[in-house]
C-alpha cells in the first residue's frame, strides 16, 4: 500500500476519533447545563423562608438568591421607580421598609407604557416574592421619564435615601394580580451545575487534541521511516 494512502488512513482515523471525542465533550457539557439549570429551577419552587433570618444586619447574605421568601413591612408611597426594560416591558419598583429600618426593593408587576400605576398596598402587609441579586446596568436607551432600564441596587441608591437590602423581590402572579399588575418575569441566577460533567467535557476535548496530535505524529514518523528505507 503506497505511503501517502497509509498516512491518509491514519489521519482519517484520527479525525473521526477526535470528532466522536469533542461531540462526548459538548454531549457532557450539555448535561452540565442541564443539570445547572434543573438546580436553579428547585431552588426557585423552595418553601418561602423568612428573608431577616437569611440576610444579617451587616449585609452578609446566606445562600438564598433564587429562592422564594416572604417580608412583613410597609410600602412607602413615594418611592417608586419604573423600569424600562430593552423589550419595552415596564417593571413597576415599590419601596418596601423593614421593621429594621432598611428598604426592600419590590417589583410588584407590570403596567403598559403610559399607563397609571396601581397604588401600593396600605399599612404592615406580609409579601412573599423571589430573591433576587442586583441586576446588570442596561445598556438600552431610556427613554424619557425613565431613570433605570435594570434593578440595579448601586443606581437606585442614588434615588432612594434609605438603606437598601442587597437584593429585590419579584412577587408572583397571584399577588400581582392582586395589586391590579400583570406579572413580572424573572431571570433567575445561573446554576452551578456540575463541575464534575465540566471537568469531563474539558477531558473529552484534550483527548481529541491528544488523539489527533498523535496521529499526525504517527504518519510523520510513518514517511521518515520510508524515507530512510528508501537511501539505503
């Protein structure tokens, strides 16, 4: 069999081992997203926990993004921002004080662009809604009578003067619909997943790489052996 047929051969079979060995890589990492995903979903269908017995009073923050909670206080009347999202959707952000002092940021639902906002809630009322960690600036443009296109705790500091926890609530349909609002989606805090699978695809595809290294390697050695055999 002539050389250049051989080293042909063996680095097709090299090509289509490493191909079988990337697509396991990406086959495991889908399992690994899977798997992040499903966690991130249990944590959001939890039983609601009391959110002072997560969140100390020095700010520290127990493992508690992405589950539900509830809070007793009261909204403040006068403190509310609407947020303006880059699909257009429009959030309403109550203020919502603590027996302690500090402020919840609460999306309560949403309201069309243009329309009036239903008035909060009176007096101590307990809400139950899914923690959630500041969100990203926006980088969409606002336009006018808008001052957030995100829940950014850092912005809303700014048009907020009391001292906010460090996370908001998203309330769920029913009581969104309770206050006159549509409900709001959330985007929930990405899972961990697996590292384990991780670990694998990162292996799968180092093994590729090995393997067709290799193979390229062989064929070489294959054509100076044949070149050696050939000047003697």
């Amino acid at each position: 069999m002539p050389l250049r047929v051989r080293q042909s051969l063996i680095i097709g079979l090299g090509v289509v081992v490493a191909a079988v060995m990337t697509w396991l890589g990406f086959w495991q990492l889908q399992v690994f997203t899977d798997e992040g995903n499903a966690s991130v979903q249990a944590r959001a269908q939890q039983p609601a926990v009391p959110l002072l017995n997560q969140v100390g009073a020095d700010g520290t923050v127990g493992d508690i993004y992405g589950k539900p909670v509830t809070v007793q206080g009261r909204y403040l009347s006068d403190d509310q921002q609407r947020v303006l999202g880059p699909d257009g959707v429009v959030r309403l952000l109550s203020a919502f004080q603590l027996a302690d002092g500090r402020v919840l940021p609460v999306v309560r639902g949403t309201i069309a662009t243009g329309d009036s906002a239903p008035p909060v809630p009176r007096g101590t009322v307990t809400q139950v809604g899914l923690f959630l960690p500041s969100e990203p600036a926006a980088d969409h443009q606002l336009t006018t009578g808008y001052a957030l296109g995100s829940v950014r705790l850092a912005q809303l500091a700014q048009l907020w003067p009391q001292p906010l926890m460090p996370g908001f609530i998203t309330l769920g349909a029913d009581e969104a619909s309770r206050q006159g609002l549509q409900p709001a989606s959330v985007s929930l805090p990405m899972g961990d997943g697996s590292w384990r699978n991780s670990g694998y695809a990162l292996q799968w595809w180092v093994f590729a790489l090995f393997g067709l290294g290799m193979t390229i390697r062989i064929a070489q050695s294959m054509g100076r052996r044949e070149r050696k055999a050939t000047a003697r």
